[in-house]
C-alpha cells in the first residue's frame, strides 16, 4: 500500500509507468504539470527583456551552456569547454552564458566556484547565481548546450536548439522522456571546431517535439491543479481568487567585457565613404594572428597583456584626453587609447597625431578603436580621417559621421 497521500506528475505517460510499476498506488496519483515550466513558458513574451538583462546586442546570438551536477557531468567531464567556446565564438557575434547546478556551488563552495570559472569571467562569460537566473538564460537563450540534466531537456523543451556536449546513457531511465532525449539529440564533438557546430545547430534549429511534449499533460494549468491538491488535502476551502502563474524575475547578474581581446578589421573606401568589418574575440597572452591586434581593458588584466596592449582601453568615463595622453606615455608599446567621456562619447586618441570622437546612444564603444587602428596600419593619417564611417561588427551594421579631435556619431542601429 503507498505510503503519500498524494503522489503528484507532471504528465499522464508518468502515470502509466506507475501502472507498471507500482498499480497500487494509482489512487493517490495526481496529474498536475510542471510549475516551473509553465512559469517559463508564461515568460517568453518577455525573450527581449530577458535578452536585454545578459547585456546582448542587436544581432549577437546567445550560447546558453548548462551543467548537472556529478563525474559525468558536462563541468564533470568537460571543465575547459566554456572558456573554448568563449575563445572560438566572436565576441560581436555571440554571447556565453554558463549555469552550474545548485549542488556544485554547495559541494564545492561559491569561491571555489567563481575561481574555477574567473578566467571565463574574465572573457566576458556570465555566470548565472545558482538560485535564480537560469530559467531566464533558457528563454533568452539561441542555442542550449548541456548534458543529462532538466535544464537541457526544459531548454529542449522551449524550443531551443539543443547539443549534448555529456551523455551518461545509464544516469537516467532509457524510457522515460530524458532518456529517449538524450538517445535522439545531436552531439558536440569537442575534436572539432566549436565555432561551426554551433553556428550549424542554430542554423538546423533542430528541436525535439515529440519527446518534449512529455514535459507536461496540462501546460499552463500547474497553478490551479496543485492549489487545489493542496487544499484537498489541508481539507479547507480554497479561495475564490484565481491561482496565478507569475513570470520568470529578471536576473541579478554581475556583466563585465572582456579584460582583453584580439581584434581586426578590413577596411573599404566607397565614395568618400570608409567600410569596416570588425572581428573581436576574447584573448590571452599569445602569438596573435597575422593582422590582428590585442585591445586590453584597465579592469585587471595582467601585466604582460597591457606591456603587449595595442589599444589600452577605460570604460569609466573622465578626463579622456589627458588620461589618453598619460597612459600612452606609460605603456610605449601601446598605439591607441581610448576611453568614453560620458555615456555617449568615445575619445580615440594616438601618441602624437591627435584625437577622433565618437558620439552614440548606445553600442560598445571600444570598437571604434579598432577602426582607428587599422587605419593607422594601412600607413593613413589622422588628419585624413573620413567624414562617413560604415561599420559592421557581428549582424550589426552602424553608420558614423566622424571629425578628427571633435566628431559626431550617429547611434548603431541593426541591419
């Protein structure tokens, strides 16, 4: 005989296992969907804000990556893949989002948690809290990459993409609706270049209907059935006033760009006009691509990157005139630095050639500096600097009117 009361399942097939299982216990069963669930699938109206909240751009793409917990987990088994990814994917392109299980924050400690993860911090990862954060990630999400664990099978489930980057087939029933989700997804194969196979997943938009219809019997319907178990079995009355499904909240999250980046771009002149396409990825001390140039932040990089630094780069806004002219004096191998004077304008400054400012209601800033850069190496002059600059870093495409040591520039706006 059961020992519950009420024995409560998110999908009538759990039911029918039950059957099979344990028929006894049919009568205390109760089909009451996913709360969880339903409270993401009431939040996607709101993908944009949630979007908004990772700090994502228009055009970049969002690389959700998630981990269970144990030896054959994805952080178990594949503890570098986050900082690959973050390494292999363009910065203007996409953005890296990392959620660790609850019980890897508690078995290990969040310091030892946020110094295992600090070098992806570092590139500008996110790391998502282990109470809150993750369910806004999934819906914000364009591609999930996991293992074994719910938070795979629920992004899965919203319709995202989803790669297997840890399998453990024995970790969970092969018949139950996880297990048959991780005999049909597709893998990520960590011998080859990360960079294609996740712009081929998100392309493909593979998604998994016919398992993830498993995740609940009764969408959006968990709030009112479980009340009224619950209330069934206080034996009380339950309220007149409707159960309600509140939204997913908006994450608390700790944002920081990359300490340092390899940077290039191809220059083009149009019709008085200059072109350029902007590459950036997250950098460490290395041997730099040919063309390519490294672009460090003041924000604790290490000294070696900025003694190599070709830009210097500060974010908080200030003197940028003479805060360019110092640093440049401090570090000698240093080109450019740039930094904003308020939340708008941006200063590039040279060694001895003067200024170029750019003005904008939003986008990163630091970009422009990359621009600067690659027209000094072409052997231009500042003085001949363009009145019209069109750029395109990742899917974004901006147009700027520019004036050597006083330029207006006009915001970026998605193609």
């Amino acid at each position: 005989m059961p020992i519950a009361s009420s024995l409560v399942f998110s999908h009538d097939e759990q039911v029918e296992r039950l059957r099979r299982s344990c028929p006894a216990a049919l009568d205390v069963a109760v089909v009451a969907g996913d709360p969880c669930f339903d409270r993401m699938l009431a939040s996607v109206p709101l993908r944009r804000t949630y979007r908004d909240a990772f700090g994502l751009r228009p055009g970049q793409q969002l690389v959700f990556v998630s981990s269970s917990w144990g030896p054959e987990s994805l952080y178990g088994t594949a503890p570098t893949l986050v900082r690959d990814l973050r390494d292999e994917l363009p910065l203007d392109e996409f953005a890296v989002v990392v959620a660790l299980h609850p019980n890897i924050w508690a078995h290990h400690s969040p310091w030892q948690i946020e110094m295992w993860l600090d070098d992806c911090r570092r590139r500008g990862v996110v790391l998502v809290p282990p109470e809150e954060g993750w369910r806004a990630g999934l819906i914000a999400s364009d591609l999930v990459i996991g293992d074994h664990g719910s938070v795979t099978f629920y992004g899965a489930a919203l319709g995202k993409p989803t790669l297997l980057a840890a399998w453990p087939e024995d970790a969970v029933d092969p018949a139950s609706p996880v297990g048959m989700f991780i005999a049909a997804a597709d893998r990520l194969d960590p011998s080859r270049p990360l960079g294609e196979q996740v712009r081929a997943a998100i392309e493909r938009g593979r998604t998994h209907e016919e398992i993830t219809r498993f995740t609940t019997s009764v969408p959006g319907e968990a709030a009112r059935l479980l009340r009224t178990e619950f209330y069934r079995l206080l034996d009380l009355p339950e309220p007149e006033t409707p159960a309600l499904t509140r939204v997913i909240p908006l994450p608390e999250l700790s944002l920081r760009p990359p300490v340092a980046e390899i940077v290039r771009a191809d220059l083009w002149i149009s019709d008085d006009q200059l072109g350029v396409a902007v590459v950036r990825y997250a950098a460490d001390v290395a041997p730099l691509p040919a063309g390519a140039g490294l672009m460090v932040s003041t924000d604790e990089p290490c000294s070696t990157q900025l003694e190599l630094a070709d830009i210097v780069v500060h974010d908080q806004p200030g003197d940028a005139h003479g805060w360019i002219a110092d640093t440049l004096d401090a570090f000698p191998g240093a080109v450019l630095a740039t930094m904003p004077v308020n939340e708008t304008t941006w200063v590039v400054g040279t060694r001895d050639a003067g200024f170029v400012e750019f003005t904008s209601a939003g986008g990163d800033g630091r970009v422009w500096s990359v621009v600067v850069l690659a027209w000094l190496r072409e052997g231009r002059r500042i003085a001949d600097f363009p009145a019209l600059v069109r750029l395109q870093a990742g899917q974004t495409n901006s147009a700027s009117l520019c004036r050597v040591a006083s330029a207006e520039w006009i915001s970026p706006r998605s193609s």
